[in-house]
C-alpha cells in the first residue's frame, strides 16, 4: 500500500490503535476507545493470507487508523486509507452512517409514533 494513502498521526479523525490479532482475513485492534476494531486485509490491498498480513504488521504494533463504521458486538470497522482514498462505496457508506446518526440524535427524546 502506498505510504501517502495511509493515515497519518495528527490527521483529522486518526487514532492510534493497537494490534491484538492478526487473522486470516485482516487484523483485530485495541482502540483508545476501550473497543476492539476490525481492519479488513481487503482495506490494504489483499484478499488476505496469514503469512502476508503477519509480515505487514505484527501485533502489539501500534498504526494509525481511522473509524469507517460503528459494528456489532463492541466492534468498529477500521480503516488506515485517508478518507480520499477511500473507494467509493466506502465513501457513500461513511456519508449514510453520518446521516443515520444525525438523524437518530435528532429523534432521540420524541415519542414514537404508532
């Protein structure tokens, strides 16, 4: 992966994050957060293969990430792209969770109607 397409310290809506597992498929991390975040083998490039992502990065390493989308389960989708680089459907999926959560804070503290 390009290093001028990553995330960077200071960047706007970066944070450091920690590798707990490497996986077949991508990596788990320890977030500042207290969570645990999910960064896809797909979101550097690859379809995955331990051996590879076992040489990109090791665990206990700390990267720079950014939250693509709130999961399940006490999990958040990560990503270390820059958000310009970002593919488009990853785009318009960060542009609908925005809305979605705006639009929950808006409703939050109105009755449901029936």
């Amino acid at each position: 992966m390009d290093p001028a397409k990553m995330m960077q310290p200071g960047d706007p809506g970066a944070m450091q994050a920690v590798i707990k597992e490497v996986m077949p498929v991508g990596y788990f991390l320890n977030l500042p957060t207290g969570r645990i975040g999910y960064l896809p083998a797909q979101d550097l490039g690859f379809t995955g293969g331990l051996a590879i992502l076992q040489r990109l990065f090791k665990e206990g390493q700390e990267i720079t990430i950014r939250i693509v989308c709130r999961g399940g389960a006490g999990r958040e989708i990560v990503s270390c792209k820059k958000p310009e680089f970002a593919p488009p459907s990853e785009q318009k999926t960060i542009e609908s969770l925005r809305l979605h959560f705006e639009n929950e804070k808006k409703n939050m503290g109105r009755p449901r109607r029936r």
